[in-house]
C-alpha cells in the first residue's frame, strides 16, 4: 500500500508530507521512556514506560499508570508553553496514551535545573532545611553523563567543554525561566507549589534550540499548597507509599481526569 493511501487510513498517524507515523527502528532505550524512528528523518516516536529508577539507577521499580500520566502531563504542559509562552518545544502529536511524535533533536547533554524552594540534593549540600523558599530562583547545569552521575558544573565549564556556544547557553536559561514563570502560576492554580524541576533542551537539524524530553512529577518537585503533600517521584525515591496516587492526583488537577 502506497503511503498516501495508508495515511488516509490511519488519519493523524502522519505527517503533512503523507509518512506514515509508525514506530520503526529503536534507537535509544532509557529508564523511563523508548525512542524510535519513523519514516521521517526529522521526527521520533518517544513511548513512555512505568518503569522508575531513582539514585542513578540504584533503586528501580514500577509505577503503574505513570507511561500514560508522564505522556500526558508532559504533552500539556508543552503545549501550553508554546502557544502560551513561545517556548519551542519538541512536541508534535500525541499518537495515543503512551506515545508522542516528536520533533528529532541532538539533546544538549545538560539536566537544566530551576529551584523555587530547598529541597532534595540543595538542601544536603548547602545545609539549608527542605520547605526553604529561595530568595529568587536558582539556576543548575548539571552535566548529563550517567558514568559520572550527572555532576553539577557552571557556564565555564560548559564553554570550556563546547556543551553549547555563548549564546545557545542565553538562549537555554532565558526560555528556563520562562517555563519557571509559567508552571509556577500554572500550578499554584491547580493547588501545587512548583518546588524544582530539570528540563533537557536540544537543537534541530536547522541549530535551533528547543525544549526537549519531559516535564511530569518523574522530573519536577509538586507539594500540595495546603498540605505539603508531596505529589512526585520523591513518593517512590523515598519510600513514602501512596505513589500511583500521587501522579493520578497530578493529572487529575491538570487535566481533569
Ligand atoms: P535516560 O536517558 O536518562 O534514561 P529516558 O528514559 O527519559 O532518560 O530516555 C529518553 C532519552 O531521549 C533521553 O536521553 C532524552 O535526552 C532523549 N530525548 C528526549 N527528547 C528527545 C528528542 N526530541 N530527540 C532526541 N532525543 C530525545
Ligand atoms: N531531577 C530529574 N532527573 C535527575 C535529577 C534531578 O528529573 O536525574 C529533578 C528532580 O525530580 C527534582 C530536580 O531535578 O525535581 C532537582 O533534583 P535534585 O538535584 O534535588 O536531585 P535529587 O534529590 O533527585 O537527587
């Protein structure tokens, strides 16, 4: 069957050239998601998996429902920073629960990380009580290199090490604080504090920068408003139960489902 009759037939599954949007070669297997080929040089499948590790792979699990919720969770919340914000961001289509096509980038090997409030490894390494809120928010590069456990590093470093020019790095920490503003007032409006998060970026094929990867409770600190309930990976990192709850409780106040 020639492609453009098979689009016809799998409407949504393809793209405006007429290639079919099928998952085809494997090309990466991380800790939380697949990523494939498919017929179009510039686009990958991302599959979300319920897979969970925490301390670098030390401690691995299984949360079940978290593919779909991270999917989801993600694929709103980028959407909205792209009409809302003008952040660029990978997402083309979700295909179904699990699955989303995405735009291929080279990802930029930084976890980019924003701080509103003390927790988790700032808190141990500077001494300063998880629940602190930041003066104003902080900024970390980490650099992405699971053999070295993601150490943290500055702009020199990573101009000294070519990660990304000058000017991509302005370009990576202004659209940072842009996701900042934006998932902080989002949340609060949802009855959650955005305590941290680590987002990836990337370039295309054209040198463009764009947000990449995922922003789900697997990537961001969520503490209930009220409570302080914390509704994120911590749940799962720290033992605390009452995990697949916690990611439910997140779609459920974003999406309403
Ligand atoms: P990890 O590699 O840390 O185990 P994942 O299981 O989430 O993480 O794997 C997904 C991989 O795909 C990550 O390495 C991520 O940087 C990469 N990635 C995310 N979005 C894209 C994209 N649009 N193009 C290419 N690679 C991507
Ligand atoms: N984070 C992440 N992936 C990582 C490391 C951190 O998504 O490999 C997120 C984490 O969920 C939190 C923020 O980045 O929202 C800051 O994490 P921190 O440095 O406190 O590390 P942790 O306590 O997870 O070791």
């Amino acid at each position: 069957m020639k492609a453009a009759d098979l689009c016809r037939k799998t409407a949504g599954y393809c793209n405006e050239k007429g290639y079919v949007m099928e998952k085809r070669e494997q090309l990466y297997e991380g800790k939380a998601k697949k990523v494939y080929k498919t017929d179009d040089p510039e686009l990958y499948i991302v599959s979300y998996k319920d897979d969970a590790t925490a301390f670098n792979g030390l401690k691995k699990g299984t949360i079940e429902g978290k593919g779909s919720i991270n999917n989801r969770v993600s694929n709103f919340l980028m959407k909205k920073l792209e009409e809302k914000e003008g952040v660029p961001t990978h997402v083309v289509k979700e295909l179904n629960d699990r699955e989303t096509l995405v735009k291929k980038v080279s990802i930029v090997p930084l976890e980019v990380i924003i701080r509103n409030i003390a927790a988790g490894s700032l808190s141990k390494r500077l001494g300063i009580p998880e629940g602190t809120p930041m003066k104003t928010p902080v900024l970390e590069y980490c650099y992405k290199d699971d053999a070295l456990g993601d150490p943290m590093i500055n702009d020199y470093h990573i101009l000294a090490m070519g990660i990304a020019t000058r000017e991509e790095l302005d370009t990576i920490a202004a659209y940072s604080f842009k996701v900042n503003d934006f998932l902080r007032d989002y949340m609060k409006s949802a009855g959650i504090d955005l305590v941290d998060f680590k987002i990836e970026f990337g370039r295309t094929s054209d040198g463009k920068i764009i947000l990449a990867d995922e922003i789900s409770p697997d990537t961001c600190r969520f503490w209930d408003i009220n409570t302080h309930e914390k509704l994120d990976k911590d749940r799962f990192r720290r033992d605390l139960g009452g995990v697949e709850d916690a990611y439910n409780e997140i779609l459920k106040r974003l999406l309403g489902e």
